[in-house]
C-alpha cells in the first residue's frame, strides 16, 4: 500500500499546474475506507470496508494553494479470513476521530493535490465475527475490546487527488499510519506487533 502513497504524491509534484483560484468554502463529506494494518503476513487482496464522515473548511491562502482542515469519523482496521474446521471472517474494527490537515494545490481548474499530516484519537475497538463451524455451527458475534490495550493517538501522513466540480467534490486519499497500534506491554501486543493503520478512503461531499 505504500505505492498508493507514493503514486499520489508524485502524481502531484510531476503535473504541470494550470491554475484556477482557490477559494474559501466549508462543506460536509463522506465516504468509503478500504483499511488493513501493515502486519508482515497481511494479504492487502483482504482490506477491510468501512466507512468515514465529517466537515472540512478548505482556507484559500493565494490563488493556487490552500490549507484544508478536516474532522472525521473514521472507521478501519483490519480483516481476517479463514478456512478449514472454520470458514468466515473477522472483522477488527478500530473507530477514530481523525483531523487531517492537508495542503491543497491546484492542478487544472478542477483537479488538485492534497498531502498533509494527520492525528486521530481512537473512541473504541471491536471484534465482529462471522463464520461457520465444519458445516454445522454458526458463529455470528461482535465483543467490545478494551481499548486500554490500544495506543489512544494514532498520526501519520495523508496524500489524495480530488475533484473540485463546485458545489460537488470528490477524492481519494491513502492515510499512511506512523503510530504503532497495539501497546507493547498489552495482549495486543502478541497479536499485531508494530502494526500500523493503512487506509483507502474515497469521499464524497458538498461545498457551503
């Protein structure tokens, strides 16, 4: 996944700018996240769905670049599957608040490139199972982890082309998480190791 982030900031850096003015707005977005963790063994064919939703003030500082704070509800983490005496999945959900604040620069008059610095704080975490014993047995459950074992702070770095088509926007981002998840002193710990947050999100919103 960290080709993702790369393609995003070079496709930024490398395409010859046509301006447009930037100009100040807040707006309402929300979106798909196609999340895993970066644990060693870790398939990315298996990203977990979830889901992000929030407000964003985009700040116009000159004609061509802008400073665009964002807080989000963010759902992600990480999805297992398996088969065997026990075929299904189990979904980690790790549910944040997320501020990126992300650097905006105009490509063309309705393309730009976002990148910047996020900080999220984690509310909760869960496990939800879904899956089915040697044909016979089902096993549908979801149990609340305490989130003690978890590091509450998590940040990194976010990068993403968007679609300015006023008042309708669209982007894709890639969140590349710095911040190890599990505490090393916590059961997590054996579980996830240095595992850190790696997240697609693909938005959707409205300009005010």
């Amino acid at each position: 996944m960290k080709k993702v982030f790369l393609f995003f900031a070079t496709a930024g850096l490398l395409m010859a700018p046509t301006i447009k003015a930037q100009e100040s707005a807040v707006g309402i977005k929300g979106g798909v996240n196609l999340s895993t963790l970066s644990i060693d063994d870790n398939n990315d064919k298996n990203m977990k769905l979830g889901f992000h939703v929030g407000v964003f003030n985009k700040i116009a500082i000159t004609e061509s670049f802008a400073v665009q704070p964002e807080l989000l509800y963010s759902r992600q983490g990480l999805k297992v599957e398996y088969d065997g005496i026990a075929d299904g999945e189990t979904n980690f959900n790790l549910n944040y608040i997320n501020l990126p604040v992300k650097l905006v620069f105009n490509l063309s008059e309705d393309f730009e490139f976002q990148f910047g610095p996020y900080v999220g704080y984690l509310i909760d975490a869960n496990l939800k199972t879904d899956a089915d014993v040697l044909g016979i047995f089902e096993i549908n459950s979801e149990d609340d982890v305490d989130r003690k074992n978890f590091n509450s702070i998590d940040y990194g770095l976010t990068a993403g082309l968007g679609f300015d088509l006023d008042p309708l926007i669209i982007s894709i981002n890639y969140n590349l998480g710095l911040s190890q998840v599990a505490k090393d002193d916590e059961f997590s710990y054996n579980m996830l190791g240095d595992a850190k947050n790696r997240v697609i999100q693909v938005s959707v919103g409205l300009k005010f």
